[in-house]
C-alpha cells in the first residue's frame, strides 16, 4: 500500500470507530467524515454529545438521518440502483450492483464526493469510475486481485479469496490440505460475573443490538415494502418496548403489551413489555432503540455491556 499511495503507513493500529466515538475526551480526532452510517440510531451510549465536541463532521447520506443533524457539512448521495457498485457479503461473496435508474439532477455516488474533496486538499485521485476504485483495491489486496468489474458481472459474482491465478474465486476456504495448519485456537476470556441478584432486584438488565430495527432506521422509513413488514409492531408496540421471559411475565402478572416500570437501585423507567422465549430466564432486554430508557437506568455506563440488578412490575394505569 505504501508503495500503491505513495505515503508511510503508520505501523500501529489507530482507534476503532467505538473508541473514537464513545471516548472523546482521549481522543485526538478532531474531525468525522461518516459514510452512510447512521450511529446517533444505533449507539448504546450518548453519541450525539460526543458529536457535538468535534470541530467537523461530515455525513455522506442518501436521507436525512438523526446523526446528520449533529453534522456541519451533509453531502447527499446516490442510492443503491442508482449507482455502479460492488459490495461483499458475509459469505465471502463479491458482487456488481448495476445501475437501474438515473438519480436525481446534482446527486452523485459517495466516491466520486470524496474523490472531489480529496482533489480539492491537493491529492491526486485520479479515479473515473468506481471500477477504477476496485481495480486500485485488486493491486493492494491480493484477495481481491482478480475481481475486476467484468469478472464481478458473470454468474452471482465471485468469493474471495479471487485472485489474478484464480479469478473464478474461492467457494470452500482450506478444502485442500497442504500441510499447514489453518487455525490457531486461542482461549475465550472468562466473562466478569454477572451481577449478584437479591430480592429487591431478582433480574438482569441487558442492552444490546435487536432484530427489528424498529421505526428508528431511515431506510426502513423510506421503504414502504419494509414498513409493511413492521406496520404489525409498530400498532402493538408504537413506543417501543423491552423483553421478558414468558415465566418471569407469568410471576410478575405481566401480559405482552402491558405497560411496565422498571426499578433499578437509584432510578426507573417505564416501557411495554413484550413477552418472547428469546430472551433467558431471569433477563430483562433492552433493544438498542429504547435510548431513553437506557439514559434513565443506566446513566453514564451506557456502553452497551452494563449487567444491572432490576425488577419490573406493571405499571398502574
């Protein structure tokens, strides 16, 4: 790469996108450029403070999303059909996305913006097409050597590793034997224990990622198709709602769809319950949507790992 960009590559890792984001006091980023990432929806912590403390952030988007409000620059982007693109799947498989639909006057793929601001900073990109971005990419990534644009468009497209000496890619990784071993097999880390329950508190709170975007994606916003898919959820549980264990719901009197307040040692909060065997036993389930309720029970250790002690009852009405 340094040879490909004609610059020194640091050799130590910079900080991840968490680290940046939820750490900003430590941090010596002082300017964002976020390319249709929505984290302001997502986050399990206060983002949209941190967000306030940079001197610059730039949101590349094709709506207008919650983190875009925080933004100083918002440069509105093409959307998928609108635009020549490859992408990579979770099964190793690279594929050509081709362009459908001519997209509104002034609008203009995420990477030619970039290339645009880079040239303006005095770099020299000298990029025509995204092809010519996934050529780039074949001659610093080995793995991808042999995924041009044209070998992308036949059949369902290629899994790396797709190399130039073999471009029809790789479909099984280490089907062959060739006499070194593949995997190294490290030890998981004991988890920290889960924080004693008692009989004021007998159940855990947990916050984390959820299934269901709710009605907090902006895709999911613009999507009639999949808004239809939500539109049931949404009637049931129109203001969110956290999730119990049927059995722990059955002691509590609790019923899906009833209204419930959620007691932690210092604070509470109310939420609908939803009432679903996804969740353990003895587990109280906050999806990551429910932003307020987190900022109610968890405070500032709203990092998306905090066990806390709790109990529920239903709320009077």
């Amino acid at each position: 790469m340094e040879a490909a960009w004609g610059a020194r590559i640091p050799a130590t890792p910079g900080s991840g996108a968490r680290a940046i984001l939820g750490n900003r006091d430590q941090s010596k980023v002082k300017a964002l450029w976020l390319c249709r990432y929505d984290p302001v929806s997502s986050s399990l912590f206060d983002l949209a403070g941190s967000l306030g403390q940079f001197e610059l952030v730039v949101v590349q988007h094709l709506f207008m999303t919650d983190t875009a409000k925080y933004a100083h620059v918002i440069l509105p982007t093409t959307a998928f059909g609108e635009e020549r693109v490859s992408f990579t799947s979770t099964e190793r498989r690279i594929q050509l996305a081709e362009q459908m639909v001519e997209p509104s006057p002034g609008l203009t793929p995420a990477w030619e913006q970039i290339v645009r601001v880079a040239g303006l900073m005095g770099a020299d990109w000298d990029y025509p097409s995204a092809a010519a971005v996934m050529e780039e990419i074949g001659e610093v990534v080995p793995f991808y050597g042999g995924a041009s644009y044209e070998n992308l468009s036949r059949e369902y497209g290629r899994q790396w590793p797709c190399t130039k000496d073999q471009p029809l890619g790789t479909r099984f990784l280490f089907s062959e034997d060739n006499g070194r071993k593949p995997f190294k097999f490290i030890p998981v880390p004991k988890p920290a224990p889960a924080p004693a329950s008692s009989k004021d508190f007998p159940l855990t709170l947990v916050c984390g990622s959820s299934l269901y975007y709710w009605n907090q994606n902006v895709l999911i916003r613009h999507s009639e198709a999949l808004r239809r898919e939500y539109s049931i959820l949404l009637i049931d549980y129109p203001e969110g709602f956290v999730e119990l264990n049927p059995e722990d719901a059955k002691g509590l009197g609790v019923r899906d769809g009833h209204k419930v307040r959620i007691y932690a040692e210092a604070a509470s909060a109310v939420s609908t319950a939803r009432v679903t065997a996804e969740v353990r036993k003895g587990t109280v389930f906050v999806p990551y949507f429910e932003h307020d309720l987190e900022r109610q029970i968890l405070g500032e250790r709203r990092d998306g790992s905090a066990l806390v002690p709790v109990r529920v009852e239903r709320e009077k009405a």
